[in-house]
C-alpha cells in the first residue's frame, strides 16, 4: 500500500504469496460451498487471530473500511442497510485527524459519509477532536501507517472517544508484521481494526482482514451483503 505524505511516496514491501496459500486457493477451487457459511467461519479464525468478538475477510482493506464506516451508520438496522448510500436519519460523520489524509481515505466516504477534519497537517489537540464531536458523528477513524503523524495518539483518542460514546476505527492496512499487531489495536480499545491481506500477512492483494466488537461486526457483515 503507497501513501504518499508531504511530497514523499511510500510503498509498503510487497511479499510473494507462500506455497502453502495457493496450494490453499487451488484445494477451495474444487469444491462448491455456502459463502455465508464459509465467511462466518473464515470470520471466527480472523477474530482470534485478532484477540476481537468476531471477524470478516473483506476484498482489501479499503473494503474493510467502507465496511467500518458503514456499520457505525446503520448498526443492524435493516432498512438503513438498504438505505445507504443514502444517510439520511443516520450519524454520517467520520472524524479524521487532518495529518493522516491519505489517498484511501476516500473508502471512508464511500458508504455516504462525510469527513469531518480536525487539527492541521502536523499536529492535533484533544481540544480540536473534542470540538468536532457532534450528534451526526458517527466514528472516529484513526489510520496508522508509515510516515503518518499520530495526532493525539491512538490511545487518548479513544480515550475521548469514549467519553463521547463514540467508535473508534482503525486502518492499520500495513501493520503487520509484527504479527502482535493483529491484537494490539483492539487491546488498546478500538472498536473495528482492518488490515491488508496481502503485504506482510502473505495472502493474496486483493484480500483484506476485519475484526472488531460484536454488534458492529454483525453490522459490518450484514452491509457486505453476505446475508
């Protein structure tokens, strides 16, 4: 995954999928099987390997993104689910520090969010995250990456979120390795994490992880149209 931040192009180091995956991939190809059933239970392998209440295997992690967002607007509400991307009566505000807009920001307002920024493109204060709190928010969404500033941090960002009764959501697409990683998000209180499949993980690139709390992960499931 490239971010590219005050003029300087990243990319994370691309890894070759392992033997033992594509031997997985070509063994799956044989045989026909109920999707549903095969992502709830690809799902449950996600979520402990995450330490989360449960897990989803998205196409990249900008899906897993707008799968975020999305679940944080429209809970398990059905109709909303069908809504979208009409927001209309839901919370439809992602907050974002303004120093990690990225180029994949765009997935969180896929879903019809609007972005909300705060701070300025090298530093934040709890003050500024606390001012752009509202009752049309409906997360809070923190992207850690490569070269990124971190705000306020992670950790007193949930921190406040909390206070709010806000989610928090995590893009942490090239975070792994370390493989603690996987866990460390949700350890530190973050509702829904997401993660590449490919890079370091070793999967295929178009393969994404997404792991989080019980109630918006089942949200998140129900907006992946698996149901």
């Amino acid at each position: 995954r490239d971010y590219k931040v005050t003029g300087v192009q990243t990319c994370a180091l691309p890894i070759l999928m392992r033997p033992e995956v594509l031997q997985a991939m070509d063994d799956a190809a044989q045989v026909f099987v109920n999707m549903t059933d095969l992502n709830r239970a690809a799902g449950e392998v996600v979520a402990r390997a995450c330490g989360a209440d449960k897990g989803l295997v998205t196409s990249g992690c900008a899906a897993a993104q707008v799968l975020m967002v999305a679940a944080c607007m429209t809970g398990q509400n059905e109709d909303n689910v069908e809504q979208l991307p009409d927001t209309t009566g839901m919370k439809n505000e992602v907050i974002l520090f303004k120093g990690q807009r990225n180029r994949y920001d765009k997935s969180f307002v896929t879903p019809g969010a609007t972005l909300v920024e705060f701070g300025s493109e090298t530093d934040a204060t709890v003050e500024e995250l606390e001012a752009a709190i509202n009752e049309n928010t409906a997360c809070i969404a923190f992207v850690v990456a490569p070269f990124l500033p971190t705000g306020i941090g992670l950790e007193e960002t949930i921190r406040l979120a909390r206070e709010h009764d806000v989610p928090v959501i995590v893009d942490a697409a090239a975070e792994v390795p370390p493989r603690a990683n996987l866990s460390k998000f949700i350890k530190m209180g973050a509702d829904m994490v997401g993660f590449s499949g490919g890079k370091g993980i070793g999967g295929p690139q178009a393969t994404g992880l997404l792991a989080g709390s019980s109630d918006l992960m089942e949200a998140a499931f129900m907006n992946s149209l698996n149901l």
